[in-house]
C-alpha cells in the first residue's frame, strides 16, 4: 500500500491531507469547549446546529464549486480554499456570540465542500494506474480513521499546556501546510471542452450521476453506509452513558472499533479489489455491516448489551462501512471524462451528505422517543432498503455492451449504420461523448 508514496506528487497530497485532517480533529474538539463555553447547557444544541448548517454547505456549495472548478487552476483552487479555510478558523477564538459560530461554520464547511471534491478529483490524476490508485482510496481511508483515533489523544495532550481556543491556532497552521504542500507540487487540469452555460455547469455532475447506472447503485450504497454511520457516530454516547451506565472511557472504546473495523477494511480492501470486482466487495460491506447492526437491534430488544458486544458489532459495522465508500472514487473515476471529474465527485459528495443530512436527524430522534433496540432497528431497516436498492439499480455485469441511442448525432452519422438503438462496449448518453475504456479488469466504463 505504501508503494504509492514513492510517487513525489502523491506523496505531498498525501502529507497535505494528514495535515489538513488533524488541523479538523483539533478544531473538532475546540468547537465542542466553545460551543460549552457560549451556552452551557445549551451547546449541545449550538453542536447540532452547528453539525446541520455543515451538510446544507456540503450539500448545496459543492455543486456550484464544481461548476467553476473546471474553469480554474487545480492548483491555485486548492491552495487559496485552504486560506479561507485557516483564515475561518483563526476568526473563531474571537466569537462572543451563538450565531458567529454559525456563521464561522458555514463559510469554513462552504470552502471545504469547494476543496474536497477537487482535491479527491485531482488523485486519479496524478495516480493513472488503477492499482495505485486504488491504494492511494485505501491510504485516504486510512488517514481519516487514524485522525479520528489520534486527534482527541493530541488535543488532549495539548489542552494540559494551552487554553483550548488555542487549539484553533493548530487548526490554522494545519489548513496552511496544506496549501504549501499542494503549492510544492505541480497538478494536472484537465482542458475543458465547450463552454457551458453556469446552469449547465452547476447540475453537470449531477445529471451525469443519475444518469450512469453504476453511480445510482453507488447513492444507494451511501444511503446504506449514511445510516449505518448515523447510528454510530449520533448515539453511541448515549448507549454508553444512559443506557449501560459507563463512562466516557467506554464511549471512546466503542468508537475506536467502529475506527479499527474500517482501518482493518483499508488494509483489506487492495487485495479484495484485485480479486472481486468493485460490485462484490461493496455489497459484501453494506450487507455486513447492516447484518451486524440487525443482530445488535435484536440482541439490545432482549438485554442490555455490554460494552464488549457493541464494540464487536461496531468493529463489523466499520468493516462494512468502509468497504462499501472506499471504492466510490473507483467508479467515479471510471465514469467520467478527466474534465468532468471535479462535477462527478462533488455530485458524490452532494449526493452523499444528502444522506446523513437526512439520516443524521433521524437517528438521533429515533433513540431519543423509543430507546436504543427501536433506533438500532430502524437504521438496520433503512440500510436495507438502500441495499436492495443498489442490487436492483446497478447491473449484476457492470461490463458488455449497453443498448443506447444518439439523439444529438445525424442520422447519417457512421456511427448510426444500421439499426437504432444499437449497442457497443461503451456507456454513451447525450451527456458523455465516448467514455474511455476502463482500465480495470472491471469491465469498459
């Protein structure tokens, strides 16, 4: 998996990444101290907002940065969201009232919905062999398991010597190494083609998702993958301290096997893609993940569980999770023309936390009018429909030829020779022009 690093481009990404990360971890706890800080009692109220107004900047910015983000310089895009970004966070250490936090948030979440999908669009790029840039996805899972494990122990380790608005100062310095580290390199842009209209460009990667059969079977997976997130990352605090009684301790524990099934996932996850096609490995990981989350559902509606049967049925889940997400970028990669890419990944990011934003509310009120067994069931349930939903919408043989027309060729096009619709072992729709062949014994884009 390391290989990877030997590649001078990636390798800074890489490093611009972990940096990038942990600078979030910190200010993932410094938000929690501020927002206790401001209201009190209140904050957990200020943190759900907080945690909304995150996935409406996700879910509605992400679109429009795509939409520019094939005009610009990668480069120069990426380096000057990660100023906003760090120039965001050393604003918030000033704040006396709820709503700067507010507004501090959404300008912070609204430049990182920008750089996100740019940043994961450019990977493909500059890795083009997809051996290495399906461990590049494995590395990137990773790096974020392993800032969820470590941030708390730094910032812990910091808050002995420093006040935790200092912690914003980290959060800066970590948004700044990012920039110099992408500015070190030189990043491939792909040429646009035509020139659109910005309407074309804002829904561009949208239209182009909903209209690619494997990318529609990918949304239902992240619907899957969102509830079964939602239920760990919502209300594992509240099962660990209401229901079992423990402390905070044990709720760290809990999260660290939902963490380490997903890191266990990530070293897994090369081999598994080299032997199974994408289509296998990530149904296997939704349906072991709900599978785990129904047994905990039946054995929670019959006994309290213990702290060692949640961490084991959170290990599976994270397994699950991660093997379901992980390679997304793998098909998107394979679904779009290198120009359209930055569309394509922010619709899957758009798309993605449309989810939670959805899911996330859900669980928390699920368990909060009927109890732990009820909230666990139900998100099992809904994990289920998106399941279903991908065995339905995405072909068993993701490969082979596809019946489709050309409503925007002539007729006497050479292309058109003979009868209409045809088929050949390309996906075109009036969106993509030829794709490229894939280059993966998947099977042709």
């Amino acid at each position: 998996m390391l290989s990877v690093l030997r590649n001078r481009t990636y390798r800074h990404l890489f490093a611009a990444q972990i940096v990038a990360l942990t600078g979030t971890g910190l200010a993932t706890l410094a938000l929690a101290l501020l927002a206790y800080d401001l209201a009190g009692d209140g904050a957990g109220l200020v943190l759900g907002t907080a945690l909304t107004i995150k996935m409406v900047a996700y879910v509605t910015i992400a679109p429009l940065a795509a939409a520019f983000a094939e005009r610009l310089d990668r480069r120069r895009m990426l380096v000057a969201l990660d100023l906003v970004r760090a120039a965001v966070a050393l604003c918030l250490p000033f704040v006396t009232e709820v709503w700067q936090v507010y507004v501090l948030i959404f300008l912070l979440q609204s430049a990182s919905a920008g750089f996100t999908p740019a940043f994961q669009a450019t990977i493909p790029d500059v890795l083009t062999d997809e051996r290495d840039y399906t461990k590049a996805l494995s590395l990137s899972r990773l790096a974020m398991d392993m800032e969820s494990l470590l941030s708390p122990m730094l910032a812990a380790a910091l808050l002995l010597i420093v006040s935790f608005d200092s912690l914003f100062w980290g959060t800066s310095l970590g948004f700044v190494a990012s920039a110099m580290l992408v500015v070190s390199v030189a990043l491939p842009s792909p040429k646009p083609g035509k020139r659109r209209g910005i309407y074309d460009r804002t829904t561009r990667g949208i239209r182009i998702y909903l209209k690619t059969p494997r990318l529609r079977g990918l949304l239902a997976l992240s619907w899957s993958a969102a509830a079964l997130s939602s239920m760990v990352i919502v209300n594992t605090v509240v099962i660990i301290r209401s229901d079992l009684g423990l402390s905070d301790s044990a709720v760290a524990i809990a999260l660290a096997g939902f963490g380490g099934g997903s890191m266990l996932a990530a070293f897994a996850l090369p081999r598994l893609l080299d032997r199974f096609e994408d289509r296998k490995v990530m149904i296997f990981g939704a349906t072991l993940g709900t599978l785990a989350m129904a047994a905990a559902a039946v054995l929670a509606a019959m006994m309290p569980l213990s702290l060692a049967l949640l961490t084991v049925f959170w290990t599976c889940t994270g397994f699950g999770y991660s093997a379901t997400l992980t390679p997304s970028g793998r098909l998107l990669t394979r679904s779009a023309h290198p120009e359209d890419r930055p569309a394509v990944f922010a619709a899957q990011f758009t798309l993605s936390h449309g989810c939670w934003l959805v899911l996330y509310p859900l669980a928390g009120g699920l368990m909060t009018m009927f109890g732990s067994a009820v909230a666990l069931g139900w998100m099992a349930a809904f994990s289920v429909l998106g399941l279903v939903a991908a065995l339905l919408i995405w072909p068993r043989r993701d490969q082979g030829s596809v019946a489709h027309d050309h409503p925007d060729l002539p007729q006497d096009h050479p292309h058109l020779a003979g009868d209409a619709p045809h088929a050949h072992p390309i996906i075109i729709d009036d969106l993509h022009p030829h794709f490229p062949q894939n280059r993966s014994q998947n099977g042709p884009a």
